[in-house]
C-alpha cells in the first residue's frame, strides 16, 4: 500500500498539532493522509477511526481496554502516541490483539529542564506577585522576600534526560545537589559535582526538591503525607513529570501548615479534566484543583514546560517516522509491549524513579 494512502485519525487535536505535522507530513519520506479531530479517543468517540490505518492519541486521551477493542474492529492497524507516557492505553489489551503500540520516548529536555528552572526563580522570588502587584499599580516589595540560591541544596529525583539537564542548568548557581534514582548515572554525576543519596536524606536534606521521573505503579503519590513530613520547612517543590506523583490533598495540607513553603507544578492528578482546554464559561468542580490554585506561593501550568517549536517538530517528527517504520515493515525502536524489537519491562527502557 502506499504511504498516501495510509489514513492517520488525529484525536484531541489544537491548531499547534495541525500546523506542525501537516509541516513534517510534506517530507518525501512521508506523505500521509492526516485526518485530525478535536474530540479526544474514548470508547465513545472510538467509531469515528472507522477508515483509518493509524490513530494518533495523546496523553488526555483513554485508550482503554474497550477502546482497544473498538480499535481492532474497525481494523485500525498501528496505534501512535504523540508523547512519551502511554499509561493511558491498556498495552496488555492491545498485545493480545496484536495492535502495535509506538510513542516519542523523549523530546527536548532542554524545554522541560528550562521551564522547570523559570518555576523555581520565579517562585523564589516571587516574580508571579510582583508582576500583580505593579499592574494595579501597587509598589511595595513587602513579603516578596526571597532567599540565595548560592549555596543551597537542590534535590532532584529521576535523572534521566530531564532530570540531568536540570542539574546542568543548575551549574552555574553554585548549589549543592543531591539525586535519587534506582539506575544511578555515575559518570554524569562525576561530571556534575551530583551526588546520588537516598530517598529519605534527599527529601530531608533538600531546599528544593524537583520531580522528574516517569509514572510507575510503584511510585504512584510519591509526594504524601509521610514524605512531605520529611522535608525541611519551607521547601519548594517542582513538579514537571506525572501529576499522580503528588497527592494533591496532602499537599495542600502540608501548605496549610508552612511544612510546603512554595510549590510549582505544571502537571496535576485529575489534569484531563481541564489542561488544554478552556472552561472558562464553566464552574471549577475539581475542589483540591481550585483550592491549590487559590495560594499565592503555587503556581500551577497547564502542561506546557514541553511546549516549544523544537519539542513540537520533534514529535510531529519522530511520530511519522513510527508510522512510515511500522508500514515499510522496519524495526519500531520506539514500540511498547510485545511489538518493540527491544521488548523489555518498562523499568527498564525508561528511567524509573
């Protein structure tokens, strides 16, 4: 069959998606019949990839086990994730039909390591605020206060691509850095002055603690009650990986108390309720959402540190060079499941925390 004629359904697509895949679609190596849609993938909107070879999804999307299902009917013969987590798709449901499953395993860390950074000098000195206060014309600096970073210990847990070019960029402020990850990377951490620590003397040693680890069934609320007790009082806590890694009722506990002195996340638990749309002509009715949002030392994003033109032509990309690998009948280095040429546990292929 030809490439042109090789249907790929887009769900949950915005006019950034458009304009970038229709921009690599024009390479030689490619070609292909996009076909894009707002709606996001459910099991109430799986009819609508009737005639398509491919669907491409994204991470709000649900590809569950009767998504799945309704997939394989309608003969929908690759399944393309336009992003690193597939937690949302039943690989064991699409294994046993022989449905094969690609992704993007990484895109620019530098994207997600820079936001990340822009989260904590924002916080830290409370740029958020300042910015308000001048806008209402109010000039006062009073309990805008912020501290050095020179000096301090910044914690990182999960040092994969991400995590390491956070520690990077964390060079030139002079700080100590402490990291945990089951796969210790000992010649970076040589080279970044990094010493790796466990998990309870990061989070009690730490002035600021930044996440930057997949979601894994084992470390599913990380951040609790329990270990939100170990850190010193006043700590900043980043989050740019997983919202799951936090239990957002426990964390605003721990900022009711002061234990939480800053928290900047540009993910959260319940996120496909509201990131990347606009509710604005509707209540909020996600509680701990708009009672997390009401402090003024949170700042809360909507999934965007990965935003930038290099991320998006890097995922418009490498997802059509899944398709054009599975329909030329090449090796799919970036499948998950029993279809990869590299099957191994997910602990394994992707650097767990």
């Amino acid at each position: 069959m030809s490439k042109r004629n090789i249907r790929i359904a887009f769900f949950d697509t915005k006019p950034h998606d458009r304009r970038f895949f229709d921009e690599a679609n024009r390479s030689e190596q490619f070609g292909f019949d996009l076909i894009y849609y707002e709606t996001r993938l459910a099991p109430g909107s799986a009819r609508m990839a009737e005639g398509a070879d491919v669907v491409c999804a994204f991470i709000n999307d649900d590809l569950n086990a009767s998504t799945i299902q309704q997939l394989a009917r309608l003969k929908v013969r690759l399944v393309a994730m336009r992003c690193a987590g597939f937690s949302n798709v039943a690989v064991e449901t699409a294994d046993e039909l022989n449905l094969p499953v690609v992704r993007v395993p990484a895109y620019s860390p530098f994207a997600v390591a820079e936001y990340t950074l822009g989260l904590l000098l924002t916080l830290n000195r409370h740029i958020h605020r300042a910015f308000n206060r001048v806008r209402e014309n109010i000039f006062s600096i009073s309990g805008l206060i912020g501290f050095d970073l020179h000096g301090k210990t910044v914690g990182i847990v999960g040092t994969g691509k991400i995590g390491l070019q956070f520690a990077r960029l964390l060079q030139g402020f002079g700080v100590r850095i402490l990291a945990y990850d089951p796969f210790p990377n000992k010649k970076a951490a040589q080279e970044l002055g990094m010493d790796y620590v466990p998990l309870e003397w990061l989070l009690t040693e730490s002035d600021v603690i930044s996440l930057h680890c997949p979601l894994l069934r084992e470390n599913v609320g990380l951040i609790r009650a329990e270990t939100l007790e170990k850190m010193k009082d006043g700590v900043i806590l980043l989050n740019t990986s997983r919202g799951r890694l936090i239990r957002t009722g426990d964390l605003i506990g721990a900022l009711e108390s002061g234990k939480v002195g800053s928290v900047g996340i540009d993910v959260y638990e319940e996120e496909s309720n509201y990131f990347f749309e606009d509710p604005a002509d509707r209540a909020m009715e996600e509680d701990l959402l708009a009672r997390l949002m009401a402090f003024p030392n949170v700042i809360v994003s909507s999934h965007q540190a990965f935003f930038t033109q290099e991320t998006l032509r890097h995922v418009a990309e490498t997802t059509l060079k899944n398709v054009h690998d599975f329909v030329t009948k090449q090796e799919m280095p970036h499948a998950v499941g029993i279809h990869g040429v590299k099957a191994l546990p997910v602990r394994n292929y992707v650097r767990a925390f």
